[in-house]
C-alpha cells in the first residue's frame, strides 16, 4: 500500500511544484549553511517533465535536436525495454517518480534516491578535475562549485546504457551534462540542465524544471530487483507527456 502510495505521490507533487503559497513556504525564507550558502539540505519531488518526457522541459516552441538515428531509436524503443522499468539506475538527469533527498556538505554533495535501486550520486565540491579517463558509469563522474547562490553541477563519464525518459530518448557516451540548482524559495528548486551530446543531437539544449520540498517525511527502502511485476504487463510505448 505504501508503494502504491509513491506511485500516485509524483503526479500529486508536481501539481503542487508550481503552487507557490503552498503550505506557506514561499513566506519562509530560503535557509542558509553556515558557510553562507543556500541550504539544500532535505527531500524533493520529482519533476512530472524529467520523468515522461524531456521534450517538454524545453521552452515553449522548441523542440528535441535529435540526430537521425536518434530518432528512428526513440520511435522504436518499447516500454517493457525501458532500463529503469527493468530496475536499472535512471542516469542523468532523468527522475524516477519517488522522492529524492540531498544531503550537502561543504565539499561534498550527495543525492540519494529511493527510486529503483536506493542509490546515490556524489558531487565533489573540493576543486579537484574530472578524470583524465573516467570509466563509463550510469551516473557519471560529477564536479560541482556555487556561482552566488546557484549550485553548478558538471558531469562526464557516462555510459550509454540509460534513457532520458520514458518516451525512450538515448544517449551515447559523449554525453556531458551541466546542472544548475537553485532554492529560488523556501519550497522550491529550480533545475536548469544543459544537454550536450553530439552523438545523439545536432546542437546542445537545455532543460528546466522545478521540483518542489518534501517536508516531515523521509525517502523508503525500495529495491525494485526484489519483487519487479512491472515488466511483464507493459505493452507499447509510453507515450505520456
């Protein structure tokens, strides 16, 4: 029942993403770390864009710069072969439809999911570079700094085992994401994510989203490899947006 409960809490959550005097956040200012920085300490919901559709994280009017054969895969690519469908990290910057949670640090950034696998990513805010050669992860090798109030995230070393979504848009292994979080109030996080993968796309684009402050609640245990009844019963393609 509770996982039922996280199933039907994205849609829910994204609907109150956009809502600014929910719960009366915005009137709460945005805390601050003692070193002066925008807390971001907590849980988020996932963005409803980041997980159906990356096409419509665009500005109004644009569209996907796919490549050819980037979009013969998406046309072609069925639900039921959807990595994180099939219990498989989502990658980056796709969202799973589950909570988040960001523990900061001054020189380390964590981000854990309960989506899937109950996994991570590190952040290292401590200055040092990308590997010369990074091995190809699901998640990447990922850097950050702050520009005034603004966490900017760098990310190389991907694999090209993951979607963006679950329209089913693929990338290849000269993906290079840039993330940009910002608190723009107490109950908000704004998302600016620039895609550059000249692999899969003609030109780099960028995305935007929102996600909004979970309060007194905390991320579960969810080890999808353990019970996955999904697979079996998806039939098509998703075409949610």
């Amino acid at each position: 029942m509770q996982r039922l409960a996280r199933l039907i809490f994205p849609l829910a959550i994204w609907a109150l993403a956009f809502s600014p005097g929910v719960f009366g956040q915005a009137a709460k200012p945005v805390p601050r770390t003692a070193d002066g920085y925008p807390d971001l300490n907590g849980m988020w919901g996932p963005d409803h864009n980041f997980i159906y559709d990356i096409g419509s994280t665009l500005k109004k009017g644009e569209t996907l710069p796919l490549q050819s054969w980037a979009e013969k895969a998406t046309k072609e690519h069925m639900s039921k072969d959807d990595p994180e469908a099939n219990c498989l990290p989502a990658g980056v910057p796709r969202m799973a439809p589950y909570p988040w949670k960001i523990v900061q640090q001054p020189k380390l950034v964590v981000f854990l999911f309960e989506g899937n696998i109950h996994t991570y990513r590190q952040i290292f805010l401590d200055g040092r570079p990308h590997p010369d050669d990074p091995d190809p992860t699901w998640y990447g090798h990922s850097i950050g700094k702050w520009e005034g109030d603004t966490l900017v995230v760098d990310t190389i070393g991907f694999n090209d085992k993951f979607w963006f979504d679950f329209a089913g848009h693929p990338h290849t292994e000269k993906l290079h994401v840039t993330e940009r979080f910002r608190r723009s109030d107490y109950g908000h996080l704004d998302l600016e994510v620039v895609i550059d993968d000249p692999g899969a796309y003609t030109k780099p684009f960028t995305m935007y989203g929102r996600s909004p402050l979970v309060e007194n609640s905390e991320i579960m245990e969810y080890i999808c490899n353990e019970n996955n009844q999904d697979v079996s019963h998806i039939v098509g393609k998703d075409s949610r947006k």
